[in-house]
C-alpha cells in the first residue's frame, strides 16, 4: 500500500508541477482576463487521459503501477477541477457571468470531447 501512495504522490507532484508551468505560461502569453491555463490544462489532461487509458490500458495491459502513477497520480496532479470551479466563481463574482458561463460550458464540453478524441486517435492507429 505504501508504494501505491509514493507512486501517486510522485506522480502527483510532477503532474502539479506541469500544470503550474502551463498557468503561469498561459497567464504571461494571455494576460489575466480568462482562466486560459486551468482551461487548457482540463483539455489537454483529458485528451492525455483518453490516450493514456486506451493506449497503455486497454492495448498494452498496462500494470496498476503505472496507472496509479501516470492516471490517478500525474494527470489527476495536472488537472484541475477545483481550480477550474473557483476560476468559474471567480468569473461570476466579478459580474462576469458570460465568460463564467462560456468558461464551464467550454470546459466540460470540450475536455470530454478531449478524452474522446485521444480514444478515437489511439484506436484509429492501433
């Protein structure tokens, strides 16, 4: 069991990291008007997730140790849905309630059309 926590944990921390880098990247390139970084991070951690799982899990038997540190650990660390909902109430405090709207709609429209996608690629090439 205690290797199961150190693999999510080490996971964890560089998925954290990565997302992190991707915010402040994203917040210097576009300034701080939208959550861009947490949105793209949801997007792009949902797309990783499909290929990750279809590629790794379902083609290759990928072992419980290498899920628990890529799936649960390093993308669970670089998504970010708790930041996701309070950039959405972020948003709708400042009486942006369109953007807030726009944003929660866009991210969860396109991070399942993300994970789609990264099924859909892996399974046309395998």
């Amino acid at each position: 069991m205690l290797k199961q926590i150190l693999l999510v944990a080490a996971g964890g921390a560089a998925g954290s990291a990565l997302r992190h880098l991707v915010v402040v990247g994203c917040t210097r390139l576009l300034g701080l008007g939208f959550p861009w970084g947490t949105m793209a991070v949801n997007i792009a951690g949902s797309f990783a997730m499909g290929v990750l799982i279809e590629l790794l899990a379902r083609r290759f038997d990928m072992s419980m140790e290498l899920r628990l540190l890529l799936a649960t650990g390093f993308l669970g660390g670089f998504t970010t849905f708790s930041s996701f909902s309070l950039d959405a109430v972020g948003l709708f405090e400042r009486g942006s309630s369109v953007l807030a709207l726009a944003y929660v709609v866009g991210s969860v429209l396109a991070g399942i059309a993300a994970l789609v996608a990264g099924l859909s690629l892996v399974r046309a090439l395998a």
